[in-house]
C-alpha cells in the first residue's frame, strides 16, 4: 500500500477532527437519546447551506454558517410545533421535518450548482479526498482549510460545554429538575441544536452531511459503554472517532483492491462511516457486560 502522506496524512488529519468536533454535541445526544435528532439536524441545514451559497456566491464565509444556523433553528420549532399544537409523536414529526427540509435543500442546491461549484453528491458523501487542496497560509505553514475551520469548532463546542457543564448535564439526564432550578432546559435544548449545526456545517465539506451522522453517533455511544461520565465519554468518543478515521482511510486505500480486481480505492468517507459502525460494535461486544453475556451465549 503506497501512501502519499503530503495527501493520505491530511486526509486522515480531517476525518480525526471531524470524529473530535462531533464528540461533544454526540455524547449529549447520545445520553438524552435523541440520537435521530442529529439525522434530522444534518438533513434541516441543507436549505440554510444553499441560501448562503446563494446569496454569498462562495462556498466560504460566515453567511453558510449563519444559514445554517437558521435553517436548525427553523427545524426545531417546526417539530417542537408539530408536538404541541398538531399532537404529532415525537418520531413522526422528525420524519417530517427531515423529509421536507431535505427536498427543500436538494431543489436549492440544485439550483445552487448553476452559479456556485456545488455538487448534490459532495452534499451527501462529501469530498474529504479532496479536502487537502484548499489549503491556506497560517504563520508561514500551508494548512487545509477544513483542517482550521474543524480546530475552531472542536474549541468551541469544548468551551460552549465547559460554560454550560452544569445546565446541559442536568438537561440530559433530568429536565424536570432543570425547570426546578431555574437552568430552562429549552434554552439548553437550542443550545445543543446550534452546536449540532455548526458542527454539521463544519464537517459539510469532508464527509457529507448524511455520513456526519455516523461520526457524531457512533463513536459516542461506543463511549457510553466505556464511561458513564460525561468527560471521559467525550474524550473516548475523540479517541474511538479518530480511530475509525485512521483506519477507515486505511482501508479504503487497501481493501478494494485486495478484494476487486482493477479497483484501486472506493469512497473515505463511506468507509470511515462504516469503520465507525464497526468500532461500535466491538466495543459493545468486548466492553459492555450485556455484549460478553450475548457472546458467550452464541
């Protein structure tokens, strides 16, 4: 396996930090088991992602950002509307949120393509193998951009955490209590949806808005099995999601062509996606007692 690691290294750079900025707000998810939110958070940015590309006319800048922002926002009173007003389950108003702010943001982004380099299918598997060009120079150092904007996200939601430890931990695990005490567990709520969103926007790039739903999930509730304390859950969700991405990359590079005759790689982000799955898996299989019980059993 011959690896250019001015290219393959980048590569597996940005998939780590991917898996880092999606620990935190994925550990909260996981814990409040609202995992399904994070599907129809990654799916309800899509139309904020093409408003900003077109109004912008670039796929950089804050307005994307702020698009997005906007479109979660919008998603989250849509389904906390549907629950309350329309007495509408909880399941069933995700799914029709997720299904209708999904068509909204392809019928934009397709039309979006015509005057900004913006392809439906980067949208859903994203383009991490492409990731190390868009490079910038940072103290003299050229750097990806997805690498800088991933660092900067990885920060805030760590800090945006630290801040609210106290209000998001009692929201997790009680709300009734957090309205007793005063910490307004919808406020916490809307906090955790923005920095999903954020984080969404952040990872829109390298691996698709539909498999940054396997690096925010996976890996966390992989850390549920391993801790049931909040920061450690979130550094093993870091360490197993960086894992996943190393070896994810790996073996897109390696397998297929073991495998298929004149294949020579398939698709990263897919493959860190499934790699996530995997590590899952074994985690729950070796680490939790109810996997060992299930493997001795079989």
């Amino acid at each position: 396996m011959d690896l250019n690691w001015a290219i393959d290294g980048w590569i597996m750079v940005i998939g780590a930090l991917c898996a880092c900025a999606c620990a935190a707000p994925g550990v909260f998810l996981v814990i409040r088991g609202q995992a399904m939110l994070a599907d129809s958070i990654s799916h309800a940015v899509l139309p904020g992602i093409a408003i900003g590309y077109l109004w912008s006319g670039t796929r950089e800048g804050s307005w994307v950002f702020l698009g997005a922002a906007a479109s979660a926002l919008l998603a989250s009173i849509s389904m906390s509307l549907l629950e309350r007003v329309a007495r509408v389950e909880r399941g069933a108003s995700m799914g029709i949120v997720l299904s209708v702010f999904f068509a909204a943001g392809l019928v934009l982004i397709v039309q979006a393509a015509d005057t900004v380099d913006l392809d439906p299918g980067c949208v859903l598997y994203g383009a991490i193998e492409l990731a190390p060009l868009d490079v910038v120079k940072v103290l003299g150092a050229v750097v990806p951009r997805a690498v800088l904007v991933l660092v900067a996200v990885t920060l805030l939601n760590l800090g945006l955490v630290a801040v609210c430890f106290k209000e998001l931990r009692i929201a997790a695990f009680d709300p009734a209590l957090g309205r007793s005490m005063g910490c307004k567990p919808q406020l916490m709520d809307l906090l955790l949806m923005a920095m999903t969103a954020v984080t969404a926007v952040a990872c829109f790039d390298s691996i698709g808005s539909v498999l940054f739903v396997a690096m925010l999930v996976a890996p966390a509730a992989a850390a549920r099995v391993l801790s049931s304390s909040i920061w450690p859950m979130i550094g093993f969700a870091a360490l197993l999601g960086t894992l996943a991405a190393a070896l994810g990359h790996l073996a897109a590079v390696s397998l297929p062509r073991l495998i298929f005759a004149g294949v020579r790689d398939t698709s990263t982000a897919g493959m860190m996606a499934l790699t996530c799955a995997i590590v899952f898996v074994l985690t729950h299989l070796l680490f939790s007692r109810a996997g060992r019980r299930a493997a001795a059993m079989r």
